[in-house]
C-alpha cells in the first residue's frame, strides 16, 4: 500500500511539472510572435509600404512626370523644354542689359563665359558654381562655373534646341493668319503658322483655359509694337504659350509679351517692355530696363 502511495504522489507531482513546462512554452511562443509583428509593423523601414511611399520612385518628383524629375507635368500638347525650363533667361552667345532690370528666375549662358553676361554686376558665389545680381530674383549661371553647372548648362542648351524643332514640327490649325498681322485679333489654343515674319501692332488676346496651348510657328522675326500687349484671357497661361521665331524676336519700348519665346537667333527687349514667360535664344539675350518674370509652374 505504501508503495503505490509513493507511485501515485510521484505521477501527481511529474503531471503537475508538465503542465507548467507547456505553459511556460506557449508564452514564449506568444512573446516571439509579439516581437516579429514590432519588426515588420509601422516602425519597420525596410517594409513594401516603406519601398512605396513618399521616398519612393513614384512620386511627383519621379521619373514618370512628363517634364522629367522634379518638374511639373506638361499640359496636353505642351512643349518640352526640359533642362531649358530651369531659366528664365537662356543664351549661347551674350546676355546683357541697361540697368536697371528686374528679373525673377535663373539666367544661364553656354558655350559662353561669365564674361558674356554684361550689365548685371554679377556676384560670384564662394562655391563659384553660380552668381547672383542685385537686378535678379535668382541666380546666374555660366559656362565656366564650378561643377556641375557647365554640363547642366549643356543639357540645358541642347533641350533648348530640341525644344524648338519640337514646335517648328507641330502641325498647324491654321496658317497665314492676317496675313502676319494679327493686331486686334482674339485668337483661341491651336497651332499657328506663319511663312514669313509676324507682327503685333495692337493688343492680341489669347482665351482658353489653363491646360490650352497656343504654338506659334514663324518663319522670319516677331515684332511686337510699342505699347501693344498679349493678354491672356479665360484661365489661359503663359507656361502653355510658345513663340517658335526662326528668326529675331523684338519687344519694343512698354510691349508686354506672354508666352516662352523660342528664338533661333536673338532676343531684344526695349525700353520698357516687359514679359511673363521666358526667353530662350540661340544666341543673344538683350534687355533695357525691363521686366522678366518666369511663369508659375
């Protein structure tokens, strides 16, 4: 009787010592679990939600935006000015002003030095990569600044020039119009053709909304009087405006312009005149007294 006595203690004892093992087991199981959900939870860096959020490739500033990384997306039918869209001013040769101008966004020049920006008293910065000018809300760039400003300049010029041949080729909706003179007129978004110069003796206006695009196509110079302004109507802007001049663009004295002026040679602006858009030129840029502003992206 003693015996089974001390066998029935000892079975007692051994299941009791089991059943607090098999506890002890499942609450690791549990504290494991527990970590391994903190790992891979909002904390987690290296999660998928991680790899597509804000950081990631798809975002505004990515590489499918149709004006390339970190610029806004094209309207409809837009010229791509690509690197060239950087500057309100661009140039190959000179630009030069009679102070004093005023001027709101970044100039650059290339293949020409920083010696071929004349009138703006420019500053160099101590990284020597740009300079600034009391006549310009924005920085100045050239060809033989410090790194990496000669090869963005490059590219710059080169979208300049693509950008050009982009709105050279664009077909038209109507050509001939006024027969290159279109004071008076109110003209809707399209594409214009012109055979031979184009002249603005009066006011024009542009009227669309603000994802419409005007392209004019000229084949000599544009000549916009004195005192004659482009006005924009109807929610139409200047980011979607371009003057595609084969030859010389010229403002004369209190002209106004809008629009991004694609010239395959120069540039002058009068006395007075003044722009909102851009100027971009294939050789010179000139200005007298003037106001350049670039457009809102």
């Amino acid at each position: 009787m003693q015996n089974k006595s001390s066998v029935s203690t000892l079975a007692s004892t051994l299941s009791r010592a089991s059943l607090a093992f098999l506890l002890i087991s499942a609450g690791a199981a549990c504290g494991s679990s527990d970590e391994s959900s903190a790992t891979s939870g909002d904390g987690g860096a290296s999660g998928a939600d991680a790899k597509n959020g804000e950081g990631g490739g798809n975002g505004e500033g990515g590489s499918g935006g149709d004006a390339g990384p970190g610029r806004p997306k094209l309207a409809p039918g837009a010229v791509d000015l690509g690197a060239s869209g950087d500057y309100v001013i661009l140039a190959k040769s000179a630009i030069s002003t009679v102070p004093t101008s005023a001027v709101t966004g970044d100039l650059g020049i290339s293949p020409a030095a920083a010696s071929a920006i004349t009138g703006f008293s420019p500053i160099a910065d101590s990284t020597n990569v740009f300079s600034t000018s009391a006549q310009v809300t924005g920085k100045l760039f050239a060809s033989d600044y410090a790194v990496p400003t000669p090869s963005n300049l490059t590219t710059a010029v080169s979208d300049m020039q693509t950008a050009f041949t982009d709105a050279a080729g664009r077909a038209p909706k109507a050509t001939e119009l006024g027969a290159g003179n279109i004071g008076g007129m109110t003209l809707t978004a399209g594409v214009y053709r012109w055979g031979t110069g184009l002249l603005v003796p009066t006011n024009v206006t542009l009227s669309g909304s603000s994802t419409d695009v005007f392209i004019f196509q000229i084949a000599q110079n544009l000549s916009v009087s004195s005192g004659a302004q482009v006005v924009l109507t109807g929610g139409a802007v200047p980011k979607n405006v371009f003057w595609q001049v084969s030859g010389a663009a010229d403002l004369d004295t209190t002209s106004h312009l809008e629009g991004v002026v694609l010239s395959q040679t120069a540039i002058a602006l009068h006395t007075g005149a003044s722009i909102n858009g851009r100027l971009l030129a294939q050789t010179a840029v000139t200005l007298d007294g003037n106001a350049v502003v670039a457009p809102a992206p």
